[in-house]
C-alpha cells in the first residue's frame, strides 16, 4: 500500500485540477481521478506516471463525454435558467462570473486536443508529459499548444465581440 499511497499523495490534487478544469464539476472530476487511481493499481508500475495516470483520466472522460452528452446539456440548460432567474449582485461579482463564463466557453469551443494540451500545461506537464499522454512527438507539443492558445484568443475575443454586439442589440 506505501506506493499506492504515494501515488495517491503525489498526483492526486494535480490530477483532480485538472480534470475540474476539463469537465467544470469538481464532484465528477473526483468520481473520474478514484477511477483512474483504481485502474493505476489493477496496472501496475509504470514507467511514467504522471503521463500515465493524465492520459488515463483524459480517457475516462472522453469514454463518459459519450456516455453522458444528454446529461450535461441538461445540466447547461438548468444552469442558464438558474442564472436567469438569479438576482443580480454587485457589478464586480457580476462581471468576473460572465468573464469566466466566456473563458470557460472559449476554452470549450478548442478543438479537443489543443485543450487537452492547454490544460495539461496548465497543470504543470512538461513537453514530455504531454507527448506521451496525447500520443504526440514532443516536437509537436509547442506547436499544439502555440496553435492552441492562438486559437483560444480568437475564441475568447469572438465571444467578447459577440457579447458586445448583444448588448448593442437591447
């Protein structure tokens, strides 16, 4: 158990960041990293880790992203009627929610492995890390995730743009 533990201890939290910031639902991520942390000790030792256990999780939720397609533009829809019926706090608060709504949007509207990329940069991989969890050189990550963050800035300015021309609209 000390290396089961281990493994628990030293991925657990990075791996759980990640996954909330893939699927937006911290409850669904932790559901997701017990799954990739029980298929780690039915595995085995592995060589590489951290890639391991992120190209794992990255692969339950594409597995559960088919499974659950219905239920998470349910979800969406009860969260845009909540926020419609949500009385309106301070501007600030406000504002920072419809920022990280465009954020979390922009980064949705990524082609799947430039986000998977961009995320797992984010969490701290290395080039190496990424490579081997998305099955890519490692020459072709800083490309992929160059492309991705262009991308990502295009997404995030169109969303602005049409959000402005909304409001114009009224």
């Amino acid at each position: 158990m000390d290396d089961a533990d281990r493994l628990f201890r030293t991925y657990h939290a990075p791996l759980v960041r990640y996954l909330t910031r893939r699927l937006g639902d911290r409850d669904w991520a932790e559901e997701v990293a017990q799954e990739t942390f029980l298929r780690a000790l039915r595995h085995g030792p592995v060589e590489h880790e951290r890639a391991w256990l992120f190209a794992v999780a990255t692969n339950l939720v594409r597995d559960e992203a088919r499974k659950d397609a219905r239920r998470r533009r349910h979800l969406e829809l009860l969260r845009e009627e909540a926020a419609d019926a949500y009385v309106e706090p301070e501007p600030t608060s406000l504002e920072r929610a419809q920022e990280a709504a465009l954020a979390r949007r922009a980064v949705d509207a990524l082609a799947e492995r430039d986000r998977i990329a961009l995320l797992m940069r984010e969490e701290g991989l290395d080039y190496g890390e990424i490579a081997e969890a998305l099955g890519l050189s490692v020459g072709s990550v800083g490309t992929t995730l160059a492309r991705a963050r262009r991308r990502l800035v295009e997404a995030y300015e169109a969303l602005v743009g049409g959000r402005g021309r909304d409001s114009h609209a009224s």
